[in-house]
C-alpha cells in the first residue's frame, strides 16, 4: 500500500478556500539587546483590516506562507512572525548557537515581543489572536497579560504544558523499554506510533531513561568538543524534531519527514523546545487554568483534533471545563476527525470556517 498518498488524503491540498500568497511586507524587528534579538515578520492581506497576530507553534517553530490562507486576505491584516531564536529571526540556536539564541528567550520575553511588534506595525486597537499548539499556550498568556488587547482567540491544539502533558509525550513507557519494549506500562504517544518511538528513544542510553527529557537536555547543554560529540547532539536534535513532526500526523508520511528533518531547523526547534520545557514554560505552575476568568473576557473559539498525541483531547477539556466555570462557554470548540497538525483537512477548514465567521472587530 503507498501510505504517501493515504496520507496526503488527510491532508489539505485544493481545498484551501484563499490561495497561497507573497507577503506584501516583510523585515526584521530589533527587539532586544546585548544579545540583540531581531524578529522577523511578515504582513499579509488588506493593509487596512482587522489584525490577526499569528503565532506559530513550537517553542522553535517558524512561520510560513501557507498559514496566511486560513484569513480572507480582503478582509485581515495578516501578521506572522517568528519568535526569538528560530526560523528567519536572529540569533538561532543552528546558526549563533544556544548561548546567544536562548539568552533572553522566555515567555515574558514572547510577550513582550508581540507588543513591540504591534507598535512597529501601528496596531494601536484590539487584535485577533490565531495560534495553535504552544501557539496556543503563548496566545493565552499574552491575553491574560494583555487581554484588552485581545478581540478574539482562535486556538487550536490546545497545550497546557502541565507535567503530565509532556510525560505523557516524552516519557511514556521509556523506562522500562529496553526490557520490554512493547509493554504498555504508562500512558503515551507511544502507543500509537512504536517506531518513531524507538527512534525517539535511540539517542538515551537505556540508564538514563528514567527522565528522557533530562536526558536530552544534558545532551543540548553539552560542550561538544568533537566531531562525535557534534555528530552526537545533532542526531539528537533530528530524533526529537522527527519524532513531533511524525506523531503531529493522524496518518505520518513516512516517505517525508518535512522541516523536522531539515538539521538546521530541527537544531533550533528541539533546543528551543527543551530550553522551555526544562523551565516550567518560563510561568508558574496553572498559570492559564488559574486565570481562566480573564480569558472569559474574550471569545474564545477552540478546534482540536480528536486524534491529537501532540496534545490530546484533554488539554482542551480541562481549558473548556475552566472558562465554564468562570462563567464562559468558548464561542466554538469544534473536534475534528484529525491528529495535531494544522494542516489536516477538518482542521483547517474548521479554522478558515471561524475566521470567515467571526464578527468584526468594534470600530
């Protein structure tokens, strides 16, 4: 059976209603010093629309220009970005190394970064707010930071970050895999996707297992003075990015791994992602359930695929019961028949349907 093109049919392909575009502006934005961080950004659509701030997944991710088309370009401002440390931004972990890269880089910092950018821009009003995975996450910081700036979130792929969200993703039955590497001994990703996993794993001597999060970390932090100890973390950054890019599928292309197979962005995306997750995500502990009552304020529209190992059902769960009991239904959650990615056919037509749908922004 070709599973390349079983999973291009889960995939959007000509069903995208707004075709693929050049952005019509684009630069670099000096947000920060000694080491100096400069965004690069992206403008899309009407000049004069309502602004939709984009902001991409990861931590580590990177924009591209397929993500404009979930927006009617004749009515939205169109902004992507990329955060500190990756894509077309400077420094990046791949090109500067992690010492210049991850100084300064924190969610504090991301937020900050998206008001500077509006005051670049001239956004001086309220703004919608699209992003999904950590996209998500930082979506919802910045609106209880900042929620009167904030018309509406539109968020898919709920991520809490809680401990158990990413055990659940990068730990699973790990410690026990060498024995038994079948055995379903703790809840996870896993499950569902055997191989990657084994591939996930091969990097971590079996001894240090018991937390492959760590494990990784160490591994990023170290000092190589080799080329084996070069070769070492580079194949380490390439199994942790796979092994997202492969389980953020319903259905994976195994014929193509995509930008997480690419060494320079898998550099920068699992260096970035450790650096987080090694950090709480830089905010206290609930921080996005504890203020769910600010979020109340703002019309929340959720779309999370029912499949999702990324981020599994139950993150968006626990963020609706929350807004339900500070008094808020979201204005949609939609649960389509798709795992993690944005780009899975239900899920992108549930989040270009929203956005078509949305009033407009209060002159």
């Amino acid at each position: 059976m070709d599973f390349s093109a079983l999973q291009r049919t889960s995939k959007i392909v000509d069903e995208w209603r707004y075709p693929e575009a050049t952005a019509r502006n684009s630069g670099l934005l000096q947000v920060d010093q000694a080491p100096d961080h400069r965004l690069y950004w992206e403008e899309y659509g009407n000049p004069e629309g309502e602004p939709v701030m984009v902001l991409h997944g990861g931590p580590g991710g990177a924009c591209s220009p397929v993500m404009a088309r979930y927006f009617d370009p004749a009515r939205y401002r169109i902004v992507l970005f990329d955060q500190r440390g990756c894509g077309k931004s400077e420094p990046t972990v791949a090109a500067d190394g992690p010492a210049r890269a991850l100084a300064n880089n924190t969610t504090a910092h991301l937020i900050a970064d998206i008001n500077r950018l509006r005051d670049a821009l001239g956004i001086t009003g309220k703004m919608h707010v699209f992003g999904g995975s950590w996209g998500s996450t930082l979506a919802m910081a910045y609106a209880i930071a900042h929620p009167d700036a904030c018309a509406s979130l539109i968020l898919r792929g709920i991520f809490l970050g809680a401990p158990e969200d990413l055990h659940f993703m990068y730990q699973g039955n790990a410690a026990t895999y060498a024995e038994d590497p079948f055995a379903l001994t703790e809840p996870g990703s896993y499950v569902s996707y055997p191989q990657a996993w084994a591939d996930f794993l091969a990097p971590i001597a079996p001894a240090d297992r018991g937390d492959v999060m760590k494990a990784y970390k160490a591994i990023f932090d170290m000092t190589a003075q080799s080329d084996a100890e070069r070769r070492h973390q580079l194949e380490a950054a390439l199994a942790w990015s796979v092994w997202e890019g492969t389980i953020s599928n319903m259905i994976p292309d195994e014929a193509d791994e995509g930008k997480f197979g690419d060494a320079a962005f898998a550099l920068s995306f699992a260096q970035i992602e450790a650096h987080y997750f090694a950090n709480h995500l830089f905010m206290a502990p609930g921080h996005i359930l504890d203020n769910a009552a600010t979020l109340a304020r703002i019309p929340i529209h959720i779309v999370h695929g029912r499949f999702d190992l990324v981020c599994p059902l139950t993150q968006a769960s626990r963020l609706v019961a929350a807004l339900g009991e500070a008094g808020a239904e979201p204005a949609t959650f939609v649960i389509t028949n798709a795992g993690h990615s944005a780009m899975e056919r239900e899920t992108a037509l549930a989040l270009t349907a929203i956005m078509d749908g949305l009033p407009a922004i209060a002159g």
